[in-house]
C-alpha cells in the first residue's frame, strides 16, 4: 500500500513540474510576442488549467510580477507622454506668439507690395 501512495504522490510531483514548466514556457512566449501575460492567456496558451495557475504560488507571483512590470511600464510612459495643463498653456502661449509676429510680418510685407506696385503704375 505504501508503494501505490508512493507511486501516486511522485506522479502527481512530476505532473505539477510538468505543469510548471509549461506554464513557465508559456510566460516566457507571451513576453517575447510582447502580449499580456495574465491568467487567462497563460491557460489559453499553455492548457493548464487556471485552477493550478492561481494555486501555484510560483506561477502566481511571476504572474504577477508581469502584471507589475506592465502597470510600471504604462506609468513611465504616462509620465514622459502626457502633458499638464499648465505645459499645454505654455505651448499655446509661444504659438500664439508665434502667430502674431507672423501676421505682422505678412501685413508688412502686404504693405511693401502695395508700395512697389505704386512705383511701377507711376513709372509706366
């Protein structure tokens, strides 16, 4: 009898490492295609069963720990991308600067034209 319990207890030790290191497989692929790496997608992508993903302490924390590297990664991004409405203000402040000084260099150049058309109508 001891030798079934024996046989069971090894089988189902190689089945949870097997388990593992499909799991740990699949990660790994969902990294490298640059896909989310959640529950859902690593029973999708290796067929273990989410049951063993949330059971698994070690699977559930390198899970998570993806999880984290993604959230952080979205925080950077947000950081350096998105900008304040006191930087927007900024911004549209030297455009409309910008705007202006070139207005007033068409009016001037305007002006220059209607001079030396004047020039050319006197001299004809």
């Amino acid at each position: 009898m001891a030798d079934v319990t024996k046989n069971l207890e090894e089988s189902w030790n190689r089945r949870k490492e097997e388990s593992r290191k499909k799991a740990k497989s699949a990660i790994k692929v969902l990294e490298e295609e640059g896909k989310a790496v959640n529950f859902n997608s690593v029973h999708v992508r290796s067929g273990i069963s989410k049951s063993f993903l949330y059971d698994d302490e070690e699977i559930r924390n390198l899970i998570g720990k993806h999880r984290m590297q993604k959230v952080e990664r979205e925080i950077a991004w947000h950081k350096k991308y998105d900008k304040t409405s006191e930087s927007k203000d900024v911004i549209i402040e030297a455009k409309d600067k910008h705007i202006k000084k070139l207005e007033e260099e068409n009016a001037k150049l305007k002006q220059e034209i209607k001079v030396l058309r004047g020039l050319i109508y006197s001299k004809e």
